[in-house]
C-alpha cells in the first residue's frame, strides 16, 4: 500500500517529477476543467440568468468566451500557459464577483476552493502554494474593502443566486474530487506494478547477491579484497577461504589494515603502487610474485582489477611447486642436453684420436726403430728425434681426446682415494707456486673406490693447474673428500659414494664459461696456450669411472668441482708404484702376432724380432687359426688384437687352445674395458697390452705372459 506522502506526491507531483510526458496529463485535466467550469457557468447563467445584473451577466459571458479561448489555446499545444490563464481567470472571476456582491456575504467565495484544487492538480505544491498566496491577499483585500466600505453599494445578495453558486462550486469540488480519485486510483496501480516490479527485482539482485558471495566463499582461487581510503592508504577490506587457505594464515585479524601492514613482505616492491594506481584509475595487472615474510612464502599467480573507483579485488593461486617442476625439468633438460652434446662431442673425438693412436703407434715404433739403429753421432739421429719429440706431443694430445672420449684404457684397481689426494697434493705444491696454498680436508671414514690412479692423479692435476690459473695473485686449493650415502630404492641399502671436492679461491667464471667449460678445444686461455682439454679430460675419467661431476662457479667467487665416486666392494690393492726401471727382458721364444691393421703388424713383429723373439703373422683370427694347424714348430704366444673383423680376439683365442694348448694368449687394444667387455674379454690387466704400446711395454707384456 501506498504511503500517504506517496498518495501525496502523487497528487502534487512537483515539476521536476512530472516530467516532460506530463504535458499531455496536463491537457487532459485542463480539459475536464474547462468543461465542467463551462456547464457550471452555463448552468448559472440558465438558472440565475433573471436576477443577475447586467454587469454579472457580461461577466459570465466574457468567461464562457474566455474559457473557450482557453481550450483552443490548450489544443494549440500550449497547455501550460492556457492552465495560467484558466486558473488566474477563475480568480479574477471569484475576486470581482466578490468585489461587485458586496464581500464575503455571498457564497461565491467557496469558489475560491475550486481556484486552489486547480492549482493543485494541474501544478502540483508549488502551484498550490502560489494560488493559496493570491487567494489569501485577495481575502483579505475583498475584507479590508468591506470593513472601510470602499465596496460599490450593491443589492444584498440574492439567497437563491448565492445558493446556485455554492452548488457549483460543490459541484465543481465534487467533479473535481472524483477526478482525483480516478487518477490517484490509476497511479495507485502504476505503484503497485511498480512495487512488483521493483520486489521482482530485489529478489533477483539478492539472489545474484547471494550468486557471487558463494562463488567468493567456494572459489579455489584466493580473493582480496581493498579499497582506497585516501591517498596513498589502501586497506585491506576482505579475503576469502581459499585465499587464507593458500597464504596458511587467516587474513580476519588483518582486515582495516594497509597493505604495507598486512603483508610486510610487499613493502618496498612495486606491488603496492601498482595497487594503488589500479584502484583510482582502473584497469587490470597481471603479474606474479613471490612473496616471503613470517607466516606465509610462495610464489603465486596474481590478478588485481578494478571493481569500482577506489576499489579493487586481487585473485591469486599458488604456483610454488609448478615453478619449482618446471625449474627442475629445465635443469634436468639442460642435463640432458648437455650431456648428449658431450656424448657426440665425445664420439667425434674418439673415433678420430683411435685412427691418429694407430698411426701414431706405427710413426713413432718405426722411429724408435730407426733410432736405434742409428749411430750415436749419426747427423740424422737429431731428425729422427724431433719426428719423435713431435709424435709424443701428438700421442699426448690423442691420450687426451681418448680420455675424454672414455675410450682410454683404464688400469682399475681398488684404491684410498684420501692416500691418493693427500700424495698427489704434495706432489702438486711445487708445480703451483709459492703464493697458493693448498688445503686438504680428508673424511677418515671414506670408503676405497675402483678406479684407474694414474687417471685420478690426472685429475687433480688438472683440476689444481686450472685452480693457479685462475688465482694469478695466489689463493688457496682446498682438497676435500667426503663419504655420502646415496639414497637407493626401498628394500636396499643405500649405496656410499666418495665426494672429492677442488674449491679454488680464484676469479670464477661467468655463465657462458661455465657452460662450456668441459667441452674440448673450449678454452679461455688461447693467448697462454691452452688447449682446452683439461677438464674434458677430467670429465671424461670422471664418467668412464662411474662418477659424477658438478661444477659451482660465479665471477669473483672462485669455483668449485664436486665429483662423486662409488665406492668399492673390497679391500685395496696396494698401489703400483710405476714400472721398473730395469731394461725391458728378452727372449728366444715364437709369438704369432694377429692383428688386421698391416702397419702395426709388421710393427709390432719388428719390435719383437728386435728383443730377439721369432714372430708370426696374420692379417685375420681365421688366418691365425690355419698358421697354428700348419706350423710344424712351437708358437708359444699368441699376440692378438680384441676387435678385428670376422673372428675377434677372444673367439680366436678359445679356438686356438684347442690346438695350441700351451699357448699363451696376451690382447691388445685400443679400445676402453667398456668395450672390451663387450668383445667377451675381463678387465684383466695382466693379459691385456694397451695401445699405442712403446717397444718396451710390449716387451714386458709379453715377457710377463710367457712367464706368467
Ligand atoms: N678453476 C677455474 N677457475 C676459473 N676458470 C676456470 C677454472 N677451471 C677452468 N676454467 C675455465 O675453463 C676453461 C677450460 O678449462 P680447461 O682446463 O679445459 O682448458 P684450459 O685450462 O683453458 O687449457 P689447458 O687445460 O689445456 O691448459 C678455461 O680456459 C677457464 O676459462
Ligand atoms: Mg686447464
């Protein structure tokens, strides 16, 4: 139900309420006016026409004229001003009837009323107020007059005359009113399909309302909430579960406070700011952050968009671990990466350093060949000796790429890797100066591994060389090792690895050194002369003996190798001291020498004959095979290479015991024991000769199998 101010203002819309759709309304009840005031003033003319004056009668006529006039000024599209004139004509009609009657004695006055409800209807408040206004002054005028007698001398007022007027009046008031009603009774309806309207409304408004709150509580993403309350200040003014749920903390407490205050660990950035501009000038910033303070740490996707001016909302998830998985992948993809491109690098070396070893192996056996029978003050003895000088920095060089390529020949045993440090550091303090000094920090408790020594020696050296270089003004080495359990499966134990570690205090490298550092050939140092196989040699002994290596260096930091070795099963060996220096033994005995490459045949053949040995020679393990059935005399070794084509060395030799039983068997090859134990042959150091083997090696080999 409409209220009564509502009722009110519907009967007394003021202007601005009305509108411009009013105009026609405004016509419309001007109409209904000038007819009923027409019929009211015909009627009285009809009814009372006999005892009016002259005057009263011109009057009533000029206002039937006039209230014509107004009708069609009305239908003429002025309805605003015909209701001024209609509505100041029907005063100035009551005033002079009053004036003319003798005041207040006649009824005319109640017509008055008519004048004022007029108003009301057709200008609302403020017309009513300005008729009230006009109808009061002429009151009290019309009064004033009476009172001093200024009024013209004029007949008592007819009863019956006075009579007819104030049923018009009533008349008019009645029309009037019903009028109203039927209008209020209209807009009363106009309400209420309003009020339905607007209810319909509300209820759906809530119910959206209710929509986004539930989407705001359930929602997976975490949402703040916060408004600009003044320059520079914005206030955090909510957070959902999820948001409390992600940052482990529950934001209530925090709600009123700033930014800065809430979240300490965003003070400082340039989140705040970026916040601050969204809120008062719109937009939307995607960003991500990551964020650290007492309670809560992460890295999270954030969203922040204006909701209105000086508010706003940022949505955030957690991406912690997604970046952490990709950081990882990357790294491990890196990994990869970088060791396939060693892996091919590595291949590409070693097959080339495998053919140059074979040829090398024959340039330098037929020079030390040649050597020997030279005389002492021969002029071509010092030719012989620079092919020679060269050939051995060659060979070094091919021993390199070999050991990078993991095709080296590895002499494995079981030893101390502390004993091996703490001998090889003290070797090494000479080689670099008095200006470094060398620490080593050795685990007692580290455990044997199995590897080559002379290679780990090479190691370090490598490793302490690099260290001097980098450390032109001195610094320290420091030699670690470490025993570190390595997390194995369930079930099993885990298995211990030896760490070594070559910390350097020197300049460091930068990201692309860094990079390329185990690549062969990379080197920084190309004006001093370096070659850049150093740590690709180091790398390569690493892998071919198991391990790992890593490396850890920034510019000005100096660097540091960690390299992880598994431990031994075993007790050790007691380490080779090196070859004796005794003259390599000779001999009278028969050795069949196979081998598929006819220059080192005929070298190694050479060589022997030289101790004194009776060779024989085959190019294939099935030639090998036919000389042992043909050859009347004894063949007491058999000199094989590992991988020929067709029969291989292992093959052969099983054959060849059958009818050579006596015979001993000593392999050669320049092939890594990887390789070989893929030829069907242990990793036995005793039978094995690998090449390139000098004159004197392959004596004492071949000695020790004949003895052996
Ligand atoms: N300890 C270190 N500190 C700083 N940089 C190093 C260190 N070790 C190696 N490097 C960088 O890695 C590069 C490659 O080293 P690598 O030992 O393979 O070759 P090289 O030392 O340059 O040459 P060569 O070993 O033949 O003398 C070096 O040139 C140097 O830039
Ligand atoms: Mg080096």
């Amino acid at each position: 139900m409409p209220t009564l101010t509502e009722r009110a203002r519907l009967l007394f819309p003021s202007r601005a309420e009305q509108g411009e759709g009013d105009s026609a309304r405004l016509a419309r009840l001007l109409d209904a006016f000038l007819l009923l005031s027409g019929a009211v003033t015909a009627a009285f003319l009809v009814v009372a026409g006999s005892h009016l004056g002259a005057g009263t009668r011109l009057l009533t006529g000029v206002m039937l004229a006039a209230l014509l006039g107004i009708a069609v000024l009305a239908r003429r599209g002025w309805p605003r001003l015909a209701a001024i004139l209609y509505l100041g004509g029907l005063w100035l009609f009551v005033t002079l009837s009053l004036w003319l009657s003798g005041g207040f004695r006649t009824p005319a006055a109640s017509a008055y009323t008519v004048v004022a409800l007029g108003a009301a209807l057709l200008f609302g408040v403020r017309g009513t107020a300005v008729a009230t206004a006009v109808i009061l002054i002429s009151s009290v005028g019309i009064a004033v007059a009476d009172v001093r007698g200024w009024l013209p001398a004029s007949p008592p007022p007819s009863t019956s005359a006075a009579l007819a007027v104030f049923l018009a009046s009533l008349l008019s008031i009645v029309g009037m009113a019903l009028y109203a009603t039927a209008e209020l009774r209209r807009a009363i309806a106009g309400l209420r399909v309003e009020v339905e309207e607007r209810r319909a409304i509300e209820t759906r408004l809530r119910e959206s309302e209710s929509g986004v709150r539930s989407i705001v509580e359930s929602s997976p993403m975490g949402i703040h909430l916060y408004r600009l309350e003044g320059p520079g200040c914005l206030v955090l003014t909510g957070s959902n579960p999820a948001g409390d749920r992600i940052l482990g903390t529950p934001m209530g407490p925090l709600v009123g406070r700033t930014i800065e205050e809430a979240f300490p660990g965003l003070a400082g950035t340039e989140v705040p700011d970026r916040y601050r501009r969204l809120c008062a000038e719109g937009g939307s910033w995607r960003t991500e952050i990551t964020y650290s303070d007492d309670r809560s740490r992460g890295t999270y996707e954030v969203h922040a968009f204006q909701t209105a001016p000086g508010m706003m909302a940022v949505m955030f998830l957690d991406v912690t671990v997604r970046r952490q998985t990709e950081e990882e992948r990357r790294r491990l993809e890196e990994q990869l990466r970088q060791s396939q491109k060693m892996e091919a690098v590595g291949r590409l070396a070693g097959g080339i350093a495998h053919d140059f070893n074979n040829l090398l192996m024959v340039i330098m056996g037929h020079g030390e060949l040649l050597r020997r029978s030279l005389d002492a003050n021969d002029p071509r003895l010092r030719k012989v000796q620079h092919v020679m000088g060269a050939s051995e920095r060659a060979a070094r060089l091919v021993r390199q790429l070999l050991a990078f390529s993991r095709k080296q020949v590895m002499a494995s045993q079981v030893v101390d890797l502390n004993a091996l440090v703490s001998d090889t550091a003290r070797m090494l303090r000479p080689l670099l100066g008095e200006d470094v000094k060398v620490v080593t920090r050795l685990d007692p408790a580290l455990g044997r591994i199995h590897v080559d020594p002379a290679q780990i020696e090479q190691v370090l050296m490598n490793l302490a060389v690099n260290a001097r270089d980098a450390m032109p003004s001195g610094g320290t080495i420091t030699f670690e090792t470490a025993d570190v359990g390595v997390p194995a499966p369930a079930g099993m134990a885990p298995a211990r690895q030896a760490a070594l570690s070559v910390r350097d205090t020197g300049h460091g490298m930068d990201e692309k050194t860094r990079a390329h550092a185990f690549e062969p050939f990379f080197t920084t140092k190309a004006g001093s002369g370096g070659t850049g196989l150093g740590l690709s040699t180091v790398y390569g002994i690493v892998q071919q003996s198991g391990g790992q290596i890593a490396l850890e260096s920034a510019p000005g930091r100096g660097s540091c190798f960690r390299i992880l070795l598994p431990c031994a099963e075993g007790p050790g060996e007691p380490r080779e001291t090196g070859p004796a220096a005794a003259a390599p033994p000779a001999g009278g005995e028969t050795v069949l020498v196979v081998e598929d490459e006819p220059a080192i045949r005929a070298l190694a053949c050479e060589m022997l004959e030289s101790h004194g040995y009776l060779t024989l020679r085959a190019g294939s393990g099935e030639e090998a095979l036919g000389l042992a059935v043909r050859h009347s005399g004894p063949i007491d070794l058999l000199l094989a290479d590992v991988v020929m084509p067709g029969l291989a060395g292992p093959a052969l030799s099983e054959r060849f015991a059958v009818v050579r039983p006596h015979a001993r068997v000593l392999f050669m090859s320049g092939y890594a024991a990887d390789d070989l134990a893929r030829h069907g042959l242990s990793d036995d150091a005793a039978q094995f000769l690998p090449k390139p083997f000098t004159q004197d090696l392959l004596a004492r080999r071949v000695r020790e199998a004949l003895d052996g």
